[in-house]
C-alpha cells in the first residue's frame, strides 16, 4: 500500500506546535471530551431550525383550532 | 372558511421557517462579528446547513475552514475559525498556523483577491495577518509531520516557533 501523502491543515497545525506530542498521539486529538463539547459548540452555530419542529407546530395549531371550533 | 384558516396557519408556519432560515446564516456572520450586508457567507463547516462547506487544498495539505467570507465592496476573502473557548492566555500557536495554512492555500484559490484570517473565541475576535515565511515553513514541514504520524515518534521534536521567528496577532513573538 502507498503511503499517505496527504495531511489535514489541523494535524500540521498542532504538528508545528509540538510534533512529539502530537506524533505520539498519533493524531489522535489530547482530550476526547474536549474535542466533543468543542464539536457540539462548532454544530450549533448558525444551525439551521428543524422542519420537523415548525410541521409539527403547524399541525398542532390546525388540530387546536379544529378542536376549539367543533 | 376551516379550509383558509387552515391554510393561513399552514403558511405562517412557513413563512416562519423562512425567516428562521435566514435568521441562522447570520448566526454565523454574528459569530465573527462580521456584517451580513457586507459580508456575503460563501461557505461554512458550522452548523449552517444552508450554506456547504468548502473544501481547500493545496500541495498534500487540506482541510475545511470553518467559514469563508467575501467582501462585497472590494476583492477580499475572509477565513474564519471558530475556537470554542475564551480568548484568556490569547491565540495559541496551532491556531494561529491553522488559520495562516488557510489563508495560504485561499491565496492559491482566489489569486485575485485579499486574503485575511479571523479568528472567533466566545468572547472576543482577532484578524491573522498572513506570514508567507510561516506558511512555507509548514509547508515544509508535511514530510516529517507525516512520518511521525505514521511512526509515533517525531524525528524533529523541536517546535516550528523554535525554529523560526513566529509573531502571533498582536506583534507578540511566540517564546
């Protein structure tokens, strides 16, 4: 198999700041759990809202007023 | 009459989404700290479904920046990375060569445009300059960064700020 030739911006970034740290991590990112809130925080910027919620809403408010006007 | 009221809650529940939708670009733009008249959002790796993200690559190094902006009024693209954190101790070094290894490959991309950084933290923004000394040194270092990956033991373990003269945003010399 050929090697990689490739390498992400972020692995060379953190490679240029420590590459023993990072050679034995093996790229892997220091702490798991930061990493995830880290992502969390990235996703829900800008986050687009769900439709499910304004469909459901919409039928909700259909069914309360077929209710209130039966 | 149930059938237009029907239909009149139908299309205000849309017309809700839609302004929602809008509303969740600027979030991104609001991120930065940028305005959304001026600063048009071409692309996002954020949680801004509407908008994709764009992928950059340049000589074996790639990646998505969080968000890519243009100037509408002069040839300029913004590359802006989020830091979930506050600012405190200032921009680490990864950070800054993150945002400078993006700016180096966007040059490459819109040759005809400015190319500036930005970085976001949760309470303060702060513009990269680009350093084209810095980009080629992590340039070259792609060799060696892929073979310690590969083997687990770096042959240089010598930092690139021990190398070469690294200044931070801010004119502050990395130590």
């Amino acid at each position: 198999m050929k090697p990689r030739q490739t390498i992400s911006v972020s692995k060379l970034a953190f490679y240029a700041e420590d590459p023993a740290r990072l050679s034995a991590a093996r790229g892997k990112a220091y702490n798991a759990k930061a990493a995830a809130i880290g992502e969390t925080k990235h996703n829900a910027i800008g986050r687009a809202p769900s439709k499910l919620l304004y469909v459901a809403a919409a039928i909700a408010a259909v069914l309360v007023y077929l209710w209130v006007t039966r | 009459m149930d059938a237009l009221l029907i239909g009149l809650i139908l299309l205000f529940a849309g017309v809700l989404y839609w302004l929602s939708k809008g509303s969740s670009q600027r979030g991104v733009h609001s991120n930065f700290k940028l305005d959304s008249g001026r600063y048009k959002l071409l692309g996002t790796d954020l949680g801004a479904q509407e908008v994709g993200s764009i992928f950059l690559s340049y000589a074996g190094v790639n990646g998505k920046p969080d968000a890519i902006f243009e100037d509408r009024k002069k040839p300029c693209i913004i590359i802006g990375e989020h830091k979930a954190r506050k600012y405190k101790a200032g921009v680490r070094l990864r950070e800054y060569y993150q945002v400078v290894l993006y700016m180096g490959i966007a040059r490459r991309k819109w040759p005809s445009h400015d190319v500036k950084g930005l970085l976001s933290f949760d309470d303060k923004v702060v513009w990269v300059d680009f350093d084209s000394h810095v980009f080629q040194a992590l340039l070259d270092l792609k060799p060696e960064a892929i073979e310690g990956l590969r083997s687990g033991k770096a042959s240089n373990p010598t930092p690139l700020h021990r190398r070469m003269s690294v200044r931070l945003p801010g004119g502050k010399r990395a130590a």
